[in-house]
C-alpha cells in the first residue's frame, strides 16, 4: 500500500503530537514531517514532497493565510486547514478556502487532547479526500461590482413558484460563490445546503451576500422564499423547503444526520421534490460522497430539472457522479456555464403551469 504522505504545520507541539498520533494509526497514511511555522514548513515540503499539507490558520513568523498563498501560486498542493471555531477563525479559514485550501477541520471544542481524538476518523476521511481533489490555479470570477450580470440570458420573469435548490460538499464554498454571482437580482428563490459545521454557514452567508447582487443568508426557520433571495442551511440543522398555501418557506430541522451529514443535500432534495416539483431546478455541485444523489433522483421524478457540475471542474468529483450514475440528471457542465444554463432553462419554460 502507498500512503499517503502528509505534513504537519501548527505551531503548537501538543496540536502537532496529536495530529501526527491521529494521521499514523492509521495505515493508509503516515506523517513525513512536522512544522512549527511556515518558514519549517517550506524547507519541510521541499524534502519530503508531501501528499498533503494540515496547516494552522494562525500562525507565528508568517501568517497562515500568507503562505497558503505563495504555496497554491508557486507549488499548487491539496491543503487540509485546521481552524478555530470562532468568528475570525471562521472568516480566516473561507479566504483559505477562496486561496485554493480543499477543506478544513476545526479544532476540537473540548480539552485539546480528548477532543482532537474525538475527530480522529474525521480527519482522516479528510486528509484521504484531499489527497484524490482536483488541485488548480484559482481563477477568479467577476462579482457584481462591473453591474452586469455573467450569465448570458437574464430571467425574464420574475415568479415566487419557481426555485432552486443547490447541494455542495468539499470544494462547495467556492463553487457557490462562483454559481451565485452571475445570477440578476431577480432570479427565484433559492435554498442551499453546503456540508459546514456550525459556527462557519452565518460567515459563509454573510460573504456570499456581499459579493452577490442576490441576497444571502442563513435560513432561521419560517421564512416566505422569495425571488433574489438565497437561504443557506445552518450547520446545525437540516434545511427543507416546505409549501404554505400559495407560498414556499424555509424549514428547519435537527432530525438525526442523513448520509453522516446535518445538514444534509438528500433532506433538501427530498423537500423540495414533495414541496415544488416540476418547479424546482436541482443543482448538485462538488463533494465527496453520496448525499444529494438519491433526493436529487426523487426530483427528477417530481418533474424538476437536474444539472450537476463536470469532473473537470470540481474540486471532488464525488456527489455529482453518484448523482449522474443513478440517472437523476439532465445536463452535466463546466460551473461556470451552469448559472447560465439555469436561467435559460426558466426562460424556456417560464410558461409551464406554475402550480404543484
């Protein structure tokens, strides 16, 4: 067996014990070295070519952020971040992930040692996820600020019956990004589960209304979905998409974890297939795993329209392929052509009966 070969940088010596007790009882990988800073890390990475790299969001001598992005400008490789759970580690660790960080894992809540044992198996499965991702160069997409939307054709209409309804895992918040930000102001409604952990989706939200000409948030539970709005699932909860009378409204749900996740895709799509139907437009994009294949199979024969995102453009070609295996799509695209191809699709049918 060929392990995989993994880098520890954290300038704690008890997190990079633990971290390096975690990575080697397991036997598909095995720490080849470990760093204080960055500056170890650099000369570290040359002699050992690391598979994967954890990396510290905060660190001495050279910030965490900073060398994330020389390392992804000069020497492009698949890092795991490892933050703290609070509202600057939570903002820190979405512009790692913007610089071309794959995942990151939270530091444990609990005493240091007790609680980074506790997430043994997590980081592991990321540390395995990271090291198949799909590494490249960052290219940047344009944000509202030039006014004019990406996407080729605008919505030529204006309706609170029509939604869309998007799943993402590892890779997922910057392929959201990259999906929201071509869509006009008055595009429908829209609802989002994006595997976060709880204390990171209220940051994700906030980012993402900023550089959208939509509005973003996190759903609370009991809000009327309207057109030019997005809701994005806490971490705390599942998120499904519920019909009162004439209108659609969030709902909130702390149910037991659907594919090992709360939030859960498959809890989304299963909603909305009951909820919306041939209304809704379902959008799986990168993950690793299975969640969202089988809800999104359900829309389809609800009479939604599926598309998911193509291998060459995902971080993790995981959930988008085990949606196309088991037929529950329509069309498969590059991202950045998927917002287009949405609108277009509403435009199209924009006439269709609009009740369910």
């Amino acid at each position: 067996m060929v392990k995989i070969k993994v880098l520890v940088v954290d300038d704690s010596a008890l997190i990079r014990g633990v971290m390096k007790e975690i990575i080697n009882s397991h036997p598909d990988m095995e720490v080849v070295g470990v760093a204080p800073d960055p500056l170890v890390a650099r000369e570290l990475i040359k002699q050992t070519n690391p598979d994967v790299l954890t990396l510290d969001v905060e660190m001495p001598k050279m910030d965490g952020l900073e060398f994330l992005e020389k390392l992804m400008r000069l020497r492009p490789m698949p890092v795991v971040m490892v933050s703290s759970l609070t509202e600057r580690g939570s903002d820190i660790t979405l512009r790692a992930l913007e610089l071309g960080a794959v995942d990151f894992v939270t530091k444990p809540k609990m005493s240091i040692q007790s609680g980074m044992l506790e997430y043994a198996e997590l980081i592991a499965e990321k540390i395995r996820v990271a090291a198949r991702a799909n590494i490249k160069p960052r290219v940047t997409v344009q944000s509202h600020t030039d006014g004019t939307p990406l996407a080729a054709v605008r919505n030529p209409f204006v309706s609170s019956e029509k939604v869309i309804i998007i799943g993402a895992s590892t890779g997922g918040t910057e392929a959201i990004k990259d999906f929201l930000i071509q869509l006009p102001p008055d595009c429908p409604g829209i609802l989002i589960t994006q595997h976060m952990p709880e204390g990171f989706t209220r940051s994700f939200a906030n980012r993402l209304d900023k550089l959208s000409r939509i509005s973003v948030k996190e759903a609370e539970g009991g809000e009327r979905v309207l057109p030019g709005h997005a809701y994005l699932a806490p971490g705390h909860s599942h998120l499904l998409l519920v019909r009162s009378g004439a209108n659609y409204m969030t709902k909130l749900d702390q149910g037991p974890p659907v594919n090992r996740h709360r939030p859960s895709v498959d809890v989304l799509f299963n909603s909305a297939a009951v909820s919306a139907g041939k209304n809704a437009v379902g959008v799986i994009l990168t993950g690793m795993g299975r969640d969202g294949a089988a809800g999104m199979l359900e829309m389809k024969k609800a009479g939604a329209y599926n598309l998911a995102q193509d291998e060459a453009s995902c971080v993790v070609f995981g959930m988008p392929k085990e949606a196309i295996a088991i037929g529950a799509t329509h069309e498969v695209g590059p991202l950045h052509e998927l917002p287009g191809r949405v609108l277009n699709f509403f435009a199209a049918h924009g006439n269709r009966a609009m009740r369910v």
